[in-house]
C-alpha cells in the first residue's frame, strides 16, 4: 500500500469559533502562555487593542498582552471552557453552548477586528469528544467503533500529508447552453488557518463536555490508530445522518471526482422490487421520496433512536420523510437573500439534474423577471430554506394561484444531509439488528479496507 504507518500519533487544529471580536473562557488548571507567562485557574476575557490580544482576569487585571496567544495546559487533567460556543450555525438546530475543551487554547487573528479560536489536541482526544457529539455515547458499541473510524479517516484525510487537492469551488454566474447558472460547492477550502472546524460543516466536536461515556473511552482505545484505505490512499470517508433509503455519490455534492469507495448504493440488503431503478430519472425519484420503501435508516423506533441521537438531534423526527411549505410572500423574500437575485413572482421551480440517490443537484428557478439555474445540494438546500432544508431529495407540488402564479410551493423530501458514505441511522439500526463493525463499514464504503496507521 501507498499508504505508511506512522511513528507517533499526530494532533490537529480544530477552529472552534471564526471571527470572534470577544471571547470569554474559563480555565480549569494552570496554563503558561508562549513568554512562560502563568495563568492560574479562573474566568478571563480576551479582546483585540492595536493589533495586539489582551487578556484580562475576572478583577479586569491585564494578564497578558501579546500579538499571537496559545495556553499550554501544564497538568494533563487540565482543560478550558469557552462562553456561548455556537454549534449548528445556519441549521435548524443552531444554538448557544458553553463548552468544555482539552489539550491548548491558540488564538490567531483573522482580520483587523476579529480572531479565530482554536484548540490544539491529539487526534485520539479529538475522536473521543467527535462521536459523542456526533452520536449519543450510549449507542451501541458497534456503530460507535464503526464511526470511530471513519470520523479518524476523514479527519487525517484533511490534513496533511495525507489531504488530496481537489478543484477549489470559484462560483460565479456563468452562461452554460444558454441559460444562467450559478453553481456552488463547500468543502475543503472553507478552512485556512486550522485543520477543521467544530460544527457540523465538518464534524461536531464539542469537547469534553458530551465524552462522559466509559463506552466511548473504550471505542477509542480498541480503534487507535485504525483507518480506512482504498487503493493505497487514505478514504475521505464523508458522512451524514440519514441517506432517505439511498446513499449519494461524491461529485453530485462536490467536485466531479469519482471515488469508488463513496457510490451510490441501497440502504438495506435487497432493492425493493416495487421501485424502479435509477433514481436520477425523475419518474423513478418520485416514487421513490413520495413513499416508504424499507431500509436501514426507516426507523421512527424512539427507544433506538434515543440510544443513537444526541438531545437535540432527537427534535428532529421527520428525518426519513419530510415535507416543507414555502408560500409565494416568503419565497420572494428568501432567494434574493439566499442568492442575490430578485426574481419577482416565483412561476416554477424545476428538477434539472438528479444524482442516483434522487437528490437534486440543480434545479431551475423561474420568476416572472429571471430565471436561474441553481446547485450543487447544499446550495439548493440553503437557497430555499431560512436555514437548510433536510436534503436536496425533494419533488415539488405547487399550489394554484392567480394568474399562472402559484400560491405556494410544497417540498416532499427524503433523507437528512447529503447522503454520501456513512447513513448515520442506518449504520445504527444496523448494529442494533447484529452487522459489527466491519460489515457496517463494508455497507457503506465499498472496497475500502481497514489499516492500522499507527499504534
């Protein structure tokens, strides 16, 4: 293989906040700053002067003046929390947190007036936190080994020496067979200054304050180092919540690369004969999200789902199908927000292009004073949501009006995220029902083996 083992374990960068003007933290445990300056337990605020960081205590003592900041902790027990932490940002569960981290707090500027806040930690501690925040500690031991592995993958796979440098997405609007489009990707770029962030853009990493299962300490030390590879290279191994029966493929969501270990694939063991193959085509999609074909990941079995989803994962039920209503007022008055254009009266909204797993990855827009051509899936989720939609596999219904303007359109859809590689839900149900760990990875990764990069 490609691929080499490593001496040591290695750390990450992990961006916990991005353009903070303030920020207020508290210290569990001493800690000395890069001049061996000591901070002894307590609350601190920091804020920019001049160009410089400037740390003051709870008595609004100058602790600490410097043009970059990072607090070693000086006993391993040690850790710091960060006042209102927001997780979920631009979804339907964005909140406010206070959160609890280990390993060193850096602070690195990121424009004249704004800082981003970082944690430094070992890449086993990091896991530990991500899937607990990810999936509840309590789920069951297999689906917690199985995610161990693939969040590591993905993880070491963003970083270097192991990240492959895919086609920046550069959007613009640009004419493609005569007619507008506007199309859009969000992937590795997002991120210069640290190796991931925190929330779900990446993967959820809440520190120490979700990690409170022996299970998960457990998982952890059973899965070091373990990852998975397909033809010598380390996976990218992306994931999401629930695929809605089917699993999507890489390019409909990014770039136009073909990874073979990311296809598209049926969440369960035998395609339902009643459904009709493929799910791009438009009839087949239909029928496909309209309905409840079995898989893996239809469940509304509430003592399993409780054992898998975090809290506030649990608020969400429709997961599997769902449906949504935008009436003409509010669609006018989302899209020029969403994507700066004014399209007066909305007339049709129309399937351009599906990807295999039924979800779209453009769609048309029709008004009265432009039309669009929108994608790829986040982007279509973002524009006709105040937040996101659940995911791009969506047929749409539209309401009669007057005039040929529709009142109101109604969005009947599938799955939760962007469907490729791991189904969440359905790798659980999977343990729940008996597949371990290595069949569930074989489900959903395809060809891909597990490797041991280091001990």
């Amino acid at each position: 293989m490609k691929i080499q083992t490593l001496a040591q374990e290695p750390a990450v960068a992990v961006g916990l906040i991005q353009y903070a003007p303030v920020l207020e933290f508290i210290l569990a445990g001493d800690f000395l700053a890069d001049d061996g300056e000591r901070l002894a337990a307590g609350t601190y605020r920091v804020a920019l002067t001049d160009g410089q960081f400037v740390i003051r205590n709870q008595a609004n003592d100058v602790c600490l003046t410097a043009r970059q900041v990072t607090l070693q902790p000086v006993s391993a027990d040690a850790s710091f929390t960060i006042k209102n932490v927001t997780i979920g940002i631009n979804f339907h569960w964005e909140r406010q947190e206070d959160q609890r981290f280990q390993g060193a707090l850096r602070l690195q500027m990121n424009g004249e007036t704004g800082f981003d806040v970082i944690n430094q930690i070992s890449v086993e501690g990091y896991l530990t936190s991500v899937i607990s925040s990810e999936m509840s500690a309590a789920a069951h031991p297999d689906l917690l080994k199985a995610h161990a592995i693939i969040s590591r993958s993905w993880l070491l796979a963003q970083m270097h020496p192991w990240k492959t440098a895919r086609r920046k997405c550069e959007p613009k609007l640009e004419l493609r067979d005569g007619e507008p489009h506007w199309i859009r990707w969000y992937d590795q770029e997002s991120h210069s200054g640290f190796d991931v962030c925190a929330d779900d853009h990446c993967q959820r990493y809440q520190g120490i304050t979700k990690a409170t299962s022996p299970e998960v300490f457990a998982t952890i030390r059973e899965t070091r180092g373990q990852v998975l590879a397909y033809d010598g290279e380390l996976c990218d191994a992306r994931f999401s919540k629930s695929c809605g029966g089917m699993t999507e493929s890489f390019a409909a969501a990014w770039d136009e690369v073909a990874l073979p270990y990311l296809a598209v694939s049926y969440d369960g063991e035998d395609f339902p004969a009643e459904y009709s193959l493929p799910l791009s085509e438009e009839e087949n999609a239909a029928a496909w999200i309209r309905q409840l074909p079995s898989a893996f990941c239809n469940t509304n079995d509430q003592k399993i789902l409780a054992k898998i989803l975090p809290d506030f994962d649990q608020e969400t039920s429709d997961f599997y199908r769902w449906r949504a209503t935008l009436t003409q007022a509010e669609i006018q008055a989302l899209l020029p927000k969403k994507l700066g254009h004014d399209f007066g009266a909305i007339l049709r909204l129309e399937p351009v292009e599906r990807g295999a797993s039924g979800r779209l990855v453009k769609l048309r827009i029709v008004g009265e004073k432009q039309t669009l051509v929108i994608g790829k899936e986040l982007e279509i989720r973002r524009a006709l949501s105040p937040s996101h939609l659940y995911s791009s596999a969506f047929v749409i219904e539209a309401d009669s009006g007057e005039n040929g303007v529709p009142a109101q359109f109604t969005l009947l859809g599938a799955g939760w995220g962007h469907g490729v590689g791991l189904c969440q839900i359905g790798a659980a149900l999977m343990a729940e029902r008996g597949y371990d760990f290595r069949r569930i990875l074989a489900h959903y990764y395809r060809g891909a083996e597990l490797f041991a990069l280091y001990r």
